[in-house]
C-alpha cells in the first residue's frame, strides 16, 4: 500500500496512540474541570468545535448535554463514534471557520487546542446565558498578553467567569510528546512514514521554543455572557 495512503487512514489513531482520547493539556481532568463549570443543564445543546475524537463532546453527552462534536477531518469523526459514547453524539463535518448552524444555537461553545475563530463560535452560542469553554494557547507578552485577548473576547459580549493557568503543564506535555516521539520514531515510522512522523516533531519543537521563549502561555478557561 502507498505508504501516504496507509498515513492517512491510520492518522487518528496517530493522535490517540500519542496523547489518548483527550488531545489537549490536562487531558481527562480539564475536560472535567470545565464541564463543572460550564453550566450545562439537561438537554443543553453543547458544541465542541475541532472536536477531533470528540472526548469533551462525549463527556458532556454522558452529563446529559445534547452534545455536537465538529472537526474539518470526517476520520477522527468516523473514530469518535465508534468509542465509548460515541452514539450519544452528533458528528458533524465542518469547519469553524463557518459553522453550519443557526445563530444562537447553543447554550455552550467549547474550543480545546483547535483553530478559534472568536467571531463565528460567539454568533452560534446564545446571546444570553451561555458558556464559551476554551483550552487554548494564550499570549503572554506579545501582541498586548492575555488582556489584549481577553478584550476581543469581551467584544463578543464574554467576561472571563475561571481560568486556570496550565502552562507549565502544557510544557511539560509537548516535551514528553516530543520525548516520546524520539523513543518510539521506529514504531511510528513503521506505522505512519516519516512525513508524518517529522512534521508533528516540528510542530512539537516550536511549541517548545514558544513556552520556553515565554512567548505563549496556556490555560483554561471559562467565559459568560
Ligand atoms: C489538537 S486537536 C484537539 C482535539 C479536541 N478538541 C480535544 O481537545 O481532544 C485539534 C483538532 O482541531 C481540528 N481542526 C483544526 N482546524 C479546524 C477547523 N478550522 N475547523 C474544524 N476543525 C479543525 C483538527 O482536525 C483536530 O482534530
């Protein structure tokens, strides 16, 4: 088999091998850590735009939410309903950069290490009452540090309701993954090529050299309106 091909088809478990099920910093536990504080009342319509395997959709699927997971690569949608949970959630194909639903159309719009697009995520949450969750990569000293994001935001109509830094354990996240990439290079090499393999070493090494720099930071983060 073409060995792009064969990169291709195995390319969410590519992710799932590397970082499980929930592919952002803090994993499991800042899903929860957000799901307790995004007021999700029964049947509440919730979105996980970039939602990959959907981990954080199907986690507020099993809190009773009715539960949206988005992503722009129909394969990772394909293996999230598959996992546990998965048939609790809706899988759509799109991308976030225009969403294909009405305006106002959830109670809340959760983002975790995906593309943002704060315009098109606030025009389909609620006007009131809703929750923006997001798990992000936030500046710290560039272009006017987390205030300056913060007042985009607010122009939106979101005010910052928690947040919880979780830089240092972002960092140590991408430098174990990178870790890990080395160690297993035969492994993944065999299963993915090596396009694939070096280009998501490199994205790990800037990602590095970004917090190491101090240039970004990551966090948590909750918002209201
Ligand atoms: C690092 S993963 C995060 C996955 C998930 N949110 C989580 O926390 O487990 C980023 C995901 O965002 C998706 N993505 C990136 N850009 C996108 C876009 N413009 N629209 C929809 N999905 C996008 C990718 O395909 C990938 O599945």
């Amino acid at each position: 088999m073409d060995p792009l091909a064969a990169l291709a088809d195995a390319y969410p478990a590519w992710w799932v091998d590397l970082l499980g099920e929930h592919n952002h910093a803090g994993g499991a536990e800042a899903t929860h850590w957000l799901l307790d504080r995004a007021r999700l009342a029964p049947g509440a319509a919730m979105l996980d735009a970039g939602a990959f395997v959907g981990a954080a959709a199907r986690a507020a699927a099993a809190r009773g939410a009715r539960a949206v997971a988005v992503d722009i690569v129909p394969d990772f949608l394909a293996a999230g309903r598959a996992l546990d949970g998965g048939r609790d959630v809706a899988w759509v194909t799109a991308d976030a950069r225009r969403l294909p639903f009405a305006d106002g159309a959830f109670a809340s719009v959760w983002c975790l290490e995906s593309s943002i697009f704060p315009r098109e995520l606030s025009r389909v949450a609620r006007a009131a009452g809703a929750t923006l969750c997001l798990g992000c990569e936030a500046p710290a000293d560039g272009r006017g540090g987390l205030e300056a994001f913060l007042d985009e935001w607010a122009e939106y109509g979101w005010r910052l309701a928690s947040h919880r830094p979780l830089s240092l354990e972002a960092l140590a996240t991408w430098r174990r993954c990178e870790a890990e990439l080395v160690a297993r290079r035969p492994h993944f090499e065999a299963r993915y090529g090596t396009r694939g393999y070096l280009r998501q070493l490199d994205h790990l090494a800037r990602l590095v050299a970004l917090y190491e720099r101090g240039s970004a930071g990551h966090a948590l983060m909750v918002m209201e309106r």
